[in-house]
C-alpha cells in the first residue's frame, strides 16, 4: 500500500477491532523476522534458499526475543479485544510476551515444549526429562514435523474460533501451508472480515477485506497505538 493507503488502512482496521466481538489473529513466520529469525518463503526466506541451492540463513532461536508485533498482540490481549491467537511458528515468542497460553494454538508446536503423544501432556523441556507423569509414554519434542498430523486439540480450537469469529486478522503468513492455512478460509466462509497483512502474495488476497503489503509491525503498531487513542486507554 502507498503511504496514504496505509493511513486509511490502519483507521479503517483500527475502527474494525473496536467493532468486532470475536477477533482472532493468525501469525506465520513473517512476524518473527524482527526478532532476528528467517521466515520461509521471503528473499531470503528457508525455502526460498533452498529452491536457489543455497544453505539455510544462520540464526539462533534461544537468542530471539518477542519484537514490536508480539508485543501489539499482547496489548490487544490486555485491552480485551483478542478472542484467541492461531500461530504457525515454533519459536515460543508468543508465550515468552506473555500472551495467556488458553487463547494461543500452536499449530507447529514449540521447541521450547515436550509433549506425549499418548494422553498430550505438555510441559517445558528438561534434556533429562522423558518420561510422561500421567501415563508413563516418552515424551518427545512438541514441533510437528513434516509429514505428522497437528495437533487435534489445537486444530479443534482453531477451527471453532474461526468458525465464531467476525474479524480474522492473518500477520506474516504466505497461507501455503495447509491445513493450517485453512482457518482464515474457514472464518471468510462463516461471515468475518478478513485482514492480511504479509509480504508477499497469499492464496486468499482476492477474497480478504483488507491488505497491507506493509511488515507486520508497520501496521499492527500504530493500529494499537490508534485504539488506544480511540478507546481513551
């Protein structure tokens, strides 16, 4: 979008969360990128790297640390507007800026995360931790892994809050990864307005209600910074 777009775009989300009663956000790897960590399918993306033959970028995923993005999310969590946060990404940025883990599916996992597969206890990893205190299965890393199904619970959530949400806001995803990427389908099919902010085509630009080109936190900050203005918060 052209700088006046962007003005006009950010009113116009801005006055949509105000109004909406069930707002559900959706995050990929393209909101991580500030923090230092690559996403998959930009200039210098994972996959984009490796359709050019070249190695992975270098990075260090105990080093990242949640960045401007998160951090909006988490004050639409605090002003009460967020009804529940569907990730793609396993890096843990999400909890580590506090949002409240009962409104976040992790649909990939989390590497910071143990999980058993048997009963899907889950809990923070300890290397000489193993075993599952419930049922007594191995415990093995949370991330999903291609090939693996997702999560069923987290899926189930996702999926019924797409279904319940009337503002359904995708933030740095290509929307090319399935069935993952089938929630903000699922919330334009059941009525929401969706919103895509990303760098980048997606599948879904010619359905959405309202697109930014713009990096997630070119737009999810001075949108938050917008509501309070509004909300007199």
């Amino acid at each position: 979008m052209s700088a006046p777009d962007l003005h006009s775009g950010i009113e116009t989300l801005a006055s949509w969360i105000v109004q909406a009663k069930h707002l559900v956000v959706f995050t990929g790897a393209g909101i991580s990128t500030e923090s230092g960590l690559p996403d998959f399918r930009g200039p210098d993306g994972l996959w984009t790297r490796r359709d050019q033959g070249l190695p992975p970028p270098k990075f260090d995923w105990s080093s990242a640390e949640p960045n401007q993005s998160h951090l909006a999310i988490l004050e639409l969590q605090n002003m009460g507007k967020l009804a529940f946060l569907i990730s793609q990404n396993i890096d843990n940025l999400h909890l580590a800026s506090g949002i409240n883990p009962d409104i976040l599916a992790e649909l990939h996992g989390n590497l910071t995360k143990l999980k058993c597969r048997k009963c899907g206890f889950k809990c923070d990893y300890y290397p000489d931790f193993d075993k599952c205190p419930l049922c007594g299965r191995e415990l093995r890393t949370s991330v999903v892994n291609f090939g693996d199904p997702m999560p069923r619970d987290e899926v189930e959530k996702s999926e019924s809050h797409s279904r319940h949400s009337d503002l359904f806001i995708v933030a740095g995803s290509s929307l090319v990864v399935y069935p993952a990427a089938d929630m903000p389908r699922i919330a334009v099919q059941s009525g929401a307005k969706l919103v895509i902010i990303n760098r980048g085509e997606t599948p879904l630009d010619e359905v959405c209600h309202l697109r930014f080109d713009e990096a997630v936190g070119e737009v999810l900050v001075p949108v938050v910074a917008r509501l309070h203005e509004i909300l007199g918060s």
